[in-house]
C-alpha cells in the first residue's frame, strides 16, 4: 500500500484486505492471472522512504508474485518504480523462503488515461505489464447496478466489490474525484455484511490513496477503527502479542530452572506464578 497512511492504518488495512483478497479472481478488471493466494505487505526495506511504495502486492495461486500499481500519469519513470519494487518485493520473499519464478505487473489507469505503453525495453532491462485501462469502464452503470443490489439486498458477489473498489478511479474528470469517492463509500456503507462493507472501504482507501482528500481519509480510518470486525482484527493482534510474550517467558524460565535459579527469582523475572514454576520444574524433572 502507498504512503501518505500511517503505519498504524497500514496495519488496519492490511488486515482487512489480506483476509478479503484470498481466493479471488482479478478477471473483472480484464486481467488473465490466477487467483489472489495470499496478499503481501509492501513495506520493502530495500525501497527508500522518499519512494511510493507499491499499491498493493499478492501471491497468486500458481507461485507468481503480482504487483498492482495505480496510475494516474503515464511517464517512462513509472518502469523503473515498477523494477525496483519488483527486486524489493523478490528479496524480501527470499528471505522468507519464498521462491518466485514469474513476477505480473498489473497498472491500473485512471479513467482519465485512454492509453499508454505497455513494454518499456532498455536492451539489457525489458519491462512488460499488464493494463487496465478504466475509461471503458462506465461510472454511472456500476454504481447504479451495484447500488439495486444493495437496496434490494442481493448478495454481492466479489466482481461487485472489484468494481465498487475502482469505480472512484473510472472517472475521468479530475474534480470530480473526491465526490465520487465519497459517494462511493457512503454506498459501500450500506452493505449488510461487515466484512464486505470493510472490504470495500479499505480498498477504496488504498486505490484512491494518492487521490484522496487526507482529512476525510483520516476521519474515514477513524470510522474503521471503531468497527466490529476492525476490533476483532485488533484484538487477535493483541492475543497474538500476548502469546508471544507468552512463549518468551517459558522459554526464559525453563533456562533458570535449568540454570540451577531459586523458583522465587524465576517468578520475579519472568512474572509466573509459583504453580506455573512448578509444573515447570516438574516437566524439566528439576528440583525446586
């Protein structure tokens, strides 16, 4: 995701993206790729913190790595941005074990863009991507047609909430952006399921992110924050913190138990109770 968020609202977003992206096919916005395996995040420590990090990053079914850029400009430049996050991305996937042999560069043009190259070569260095071009998409006819659904409470499937996700982006006029974004959330507000409905604001988030108007995108994160389904991602985070501190604390008192260490000192360090330091040394067949 792009900057201009904040760590603590890339977290949020993160969260609520990774979860709604698994399994889904891009086939709606015209691309020919696999299905979404997993979502990446996009904070590569090899790209600068002057530099845009890249709008969105997946794994796709068959071990491709995709990255998913929005453009509103169509300069030789944006090829070597895409390159350098590719190798980011690549390195960091390295890291984690992760081997990829095929990497998809999806760029995504506002409607105000009608057309750009697609292959930028510099001899030793061939730069290929994927377009999506959203001029041909019609602003008005997705939103009334996703807006029946709603009203009439049909189920959306995930091609609806694709498109309610770009449809900011379809339009061409360059004033008109920020209303139709918010137009465009108090829809997706609407939707019953809250996980849906959080899928489609944090995705509009992050594809109008070098668009937006900061201080409602502001507002608009404090609005997810007090969510159900945003709380209830914030609290598996903070079980999962506690489980780790958890661990941490075995860990450190089976070594002083082992270490000979007085139970009273075990406790005091590592913040046991006197029956856990005991079911310890149990466990560890040593002595209190």
């Amino acid at each position: 995701m792009s900057n201009g968020i904040t760590h603590s609202n890339k977290d949020v977003l993160f969260k609520v993206l990774s979860r709604s992206y698994q399994n889904i096919s891009l086939a709606t916005y015209g691309l020919d790729i696999p299905r979404i395996k997993q979502m990446l995040p996009t904070d590569y420590p090899a790209v600068t913190a002057t530099e845009i990090h890249a709008d969105n990053a997946f794994l796709l079914e068959d071990g491709s790595l995709y990255l998913q850029e929005y453009e509103s400009t169509v300069v030789p430049a944006n090829f070597i941005k895409y390159t350098r996050y590719a190798c980011a991305a690549m390195d960091m996937l390295r890291k984690d074990g992760i081997h990829v042999d095929n990497i998809i560069i999806g760029v995504i043009y506002t409607g105000d863009i009608m057309q750009a190259p697609a292959i930028h070569d510099l001899g030793a260095l061939r730069i290929q991507v994927k377009q999506v071009f959203l001029s041909v998409f019609d602003t008005n006819s997705i939103y009334h047609d996703i807006k029946g659904k709603i009203e009439n409470g049909s189920p959306l499937a995930d091609e609806d909430l694709l498109r309610l996700i770009i449809l900011p982006l379809t339009q061409p006029d360059k004033t008109q952006k920020q209303q139709i974004i918010e137009n465009t959330i108090a829809l997706a507000k609407q939707i019953e399921n809250e996980h849906q409905q959080l899928f489609c604001i944090a995705g509009i988030i992050t594809a109008t992110n070098k668009f937006i108007d900061q201080s409602y995108k502001n507002n608009l994160m404090e609005w997810i924050k007090m969510t159900k389904v945003a709380r209830w991602f914030e609290e598996e985070k903070i079980e999962a913190v506690s489980e780790a501190r958890r661990k941490e604390q075995l860990t450190f008192a089976k070594a002083m138990l082992l270490g000979n260490e007085d139970y009273l000192k075990v406790m005091k360090y590592t913040g046991l109770t006197r029956d856990e330091v005991n079911q310890l040394q149990e466990a560890l067949n040593v002595s209190a």
